[in-house]
C-alpha cells in the first residue's frame, strides 16, 4: 500500500463545548488550534475540524449492510483490531448508545471485519473498524 497521507475534514457541529468533551475526552483526540466558532483535533493521525453551526438539524438516512440499517453519512477510521477492541469497551463502560452495537461484518468472507457505528452530540455519525486481514480493505 502507497503512503497514507492525513485526510482533513471539516463536520458541522450545534455545541462546541459538547462536540470539545465528545472528541476529546470521550474519543481522545487531542484538541490543536481553536477559536470560537471551530476547534481542530488530531483525529486518529487526521485533521477533523468542528465548526459550529448553531440550529444545525441532521437528516437520518441507513442503508442495509450485512442485515444493519448503516447511518448515511458517517465518517471513521479503520483501526487494528486490538485498538478497536478497546475503544469499543471504553464506548461501552462510558455508556455510548450505538447505532450498531460493536459486531464481525461479514464473517468467513473476504473483507471479514469488526465494526460499530456511534452518533456525536450534534447527530453525526461515525464508524469505527478493524479488519481481520487489513490486507483486505480495498478487496473485492
């Protein structure tokens, strides 16, 4: 695999001070530069940008993966498996309600894989995975 450059994205969010406690100390990405309206955090080795947006309203929308209503869009990152073990028990013991309880897609095929799907505080979803064989991530 070529070299992994740092994606940035920027996601709206309604609260900062809640979307500051959510990446920061629920997930753990530490926060960089600041100000009133937007913080940046080291997303994972990525630059993920909050911006508020004050009366911001999220439109669900799923679409059926492996027999899970997967919440359309979300964002995340694919983790090693001992990693994505332990953020999820941390989710768990901070009682994180999950869209889609931490589970194995697609087990025995290719592409076998750990995943969970969690909202922020501001409704935006993400996705956090691990791949049995991380030589699978891009197989068909």
């Amino acid at each position: 695999m070529s070299k992994i450059n740092p994606f940035h994205l920027a996601m709206p969010v309604h609260d900062l001070e809640k979307a500051r406690k959510f990446y920061g100390k629920v997930l753990g990405c530490k926060e960089g530069r600041s100000d009133e309206h937007w913080i940046d955090f080291n997303f994972f080795g990525h630059q993920f940008v909050t911006h508020l947006k004050e009366g911001m309203k999220v439109e669900l929308h799923t679409n059926q993966v492996d027999g899970h209503g997967v919440p359309v869009p979300h964002f995340g990152v694919v983790l090693e498996m001992e990693d994505w073990k332990a953020l999820a028990e941390r989710l768990k013991a901070q009682e994180i309600q999950f869209a889609i309880e931490p589970y194995i897609r697609f087990k025995g095929e290719v592409g076998e894989q750990a995943t969970m799907f969690f909202y922020d505080p501001s409704g935006n979803s993400l996705e956090f995975k691990a791949f049995k064989n991380k030589d699978q991530l891009f197989a068909k």
